[in-house]
C-alpha cells in the first residue's frame, strides 16, 4: 500500500520521564522506519470546528488554560500535562484530521499517526487515562464531515477504548470494535454495553495469541463484512503485548503482526483506506517490535 507516517517533534515535548507515557515511547516505536517506503508528512493543529464535535468547549477551555497558566500538573491521577501538552494534543489530532484528508485524497491507502498523548480514554469533557483530546474520534468525524458514510474502528489496545465507545454510542454511522483485557482499567467494555454498532470482546487476563487470532480472524472480520464501511480507523495500543509492563493480555509478536495484518488486509480486501493512530504500548523493545511490524504489513500488502 501507498504509506504514510504522520510525524511532528512536538509530540516529544509533552513529556513526563519516568511517567510509563513518556516521549522515548515514541522514539522506539519509530527507529525502524527510515528503512521502509513510507514518507512522513508533517501534520498542522486540528480544525476548531472538528475538535469542537469531539470534545465540549469548555473542556477544551480547560485543557488550554491549564496548560498555558498552570503547567505542570494533572488532569487525573495518571493524566500529566506540561505546558507543551495542549500543543502537543492539538497537532496528535491534526495528525488525523490530515491523515483523513490524504487517504480521501487517495495520496495515501494507509497512513499511521505516530501521535501522543494518546486518545482513546479521553471522554467528551474529560481527560483520563494518559489522554487529551481523542484522535480516533478526531478521524471518524473528519471522515464524516468529509461525505463518508460508514466508519469502523477497530481498538487493539489492551484497555477498553471508553472515550471512543462513548462518544459514537448513539451515532450508528460509526462502528466500535474493541478487544481489550477484562476485568481491568477503565472498568468499561463489556458485552452488556454492546449494540448494532458496539462490539466489544472483553479478554481474560492471560488470553494470548490464541483469542486474540479467534477475535480478528474470526468476529472482527464478520462484523467488518457486514458494516461494509468506507474508512477503517485503527486505535493501534501496543500494551496487548506480552512484554508490556501494565497489562496481561500475554499476546506475542507474531499475535500482533496477525491483527495488524489482518486489519491492512481487511481493508486493501474492501478497497478502504486505513488509518492507524498510536494509543498505548509501554515496553520500550516491543515498542520498537511492534513498529516494524506494522510498517512492514502497511508496505507489503
Ligand atoms: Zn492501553
């Protein structure tokens, strides 16, 4: 596929060192790519108006002011701002709205968002969970606003992408499929919350290779089939991992090159473009596994 990586240095200065969130993350996930075909494209800030119908005005409000008035601080217990932060969220969510704009285009088939903070926690009027403003949501309405009709989102992280899941619920143009580890942070995704257009696949602890290939190859596959969407948005959260330090979802590098494999697929199999945007991921080696990886699935398929 025709790939591009969507890249600015001030994803670097929201930082926090020793934070699990912190700025090498990024770093190590990249250090691969100069070996593949993909050109990196330098993103602007998001459009007011599409943040605007992600997130609530006066929580964007907030997210500035504290950012230019009271930085450092914290939003939550785990969601750190410096004063770089809402600059830093601002472009992540530029990153997609561009990202968007250039798979429409038909410049690129799959680009990936190489973005912190990351997104998928970040509810409508709040900050959680390491998140600002929620890249996913930022892609699936410039997709919208753009004449798309049907989106699909699929989260890979190990955590529940609640945000995401919230702020589409009612909004059946928009599909959200998540695997993610259950019981765990943030408490969300289970399969009471499911619909027409939600689907969540709660993991065990300890699941592994073998439900997350049963997830992919199998349920998300069928659901993807049936929505037919135009656009797949991926919230790639590299913290399903077996190396990660936070979760246990025990999946190893050849269950992740099967998930994102199976998404370029999907997609090049559809004739949709695809859209990655970075959530989690906190070991800094499969980090640097997992970007090579998904660079080269993006080229090769
Ligand atoms: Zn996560």
């Amino acid at each position: 596929m025709k790939a591009g990586i969507l890249y600015d240095e001030i994803f670097l200065k929201h930082d926090l060192p020793g934070h699990p969130e912190n700025a090498l993350r990024l770093k190590y996930f990249l250090r691969s790519m100069s070996e593949y075909p993909v050109k990196v494209v330098k993103p602007g800030p998001v459009s007011y108006d599409i943040l605007r119908a992600v997130h609530d005005e006066t929580y964007i409000e907030e997210v500035k002011i504290s950012c230019r008035e009271n930085a450092p601080g914290f939003f939550d217990p785990d969601t750190y701002y410096n004063a770089y932060t809402f600059d830093a969220a601002v472009m992540a969510a530029g990153a997609c709205e561009l990202g968007v704009e250039l798979l429409l285009s038909g410049e690129f088939e799959a680009v990936f968002c190489a973005v912190r903070p990351p997104g998928h926690h970040a509810e409508r009027n709040r900050a959680m969970g390491f998140c600002i403003f929620n890249n996913a949501a930022v892609a699936a309405v410039k997709a919208l606003n753009s004449g798309v009709r049907k989106v699909f989102i699929a989260d890979f992280d190990a955590h529940h992408g609640n945000g995401t899941q919230h702020i589409f619920e009612s909004d059946d143009r928009v599909f959200y499929f998540s695997t993610h580890q259950y019981p765990f942070y943030p408490g969300t995704g289970g399969i009471s919350e499911n619909s027409d257009h939600v689907l969540n696949i709660p993991l065990p602890e300890g699941s592994g290779d073998a439900e997350i290939k049963k997830a992919y190859g199998r349920t998300f596959k069928e659901a993807f089939e049936s929505f037919s969407p135009e656009i797949l948005i991926v919230s790639a959260g590299y913290d399903l991992h077996a190396d990660d330090p936070l979760t246990g979802l025990e999946v190893s590098d050849e269950g992740v090159r099967f998930v994102v494999s199976t998404l370029v697929r999907s997609a090049k199999e559809a004739g949709i473009p695809i859209l990655f945007t970075l959530e989690g991921g906190y070991n800094l080696y499969a980090l640097e596994r997992c970007g090579r990886i998904t660079f080269e699935e993006m080229v090769k398929n």
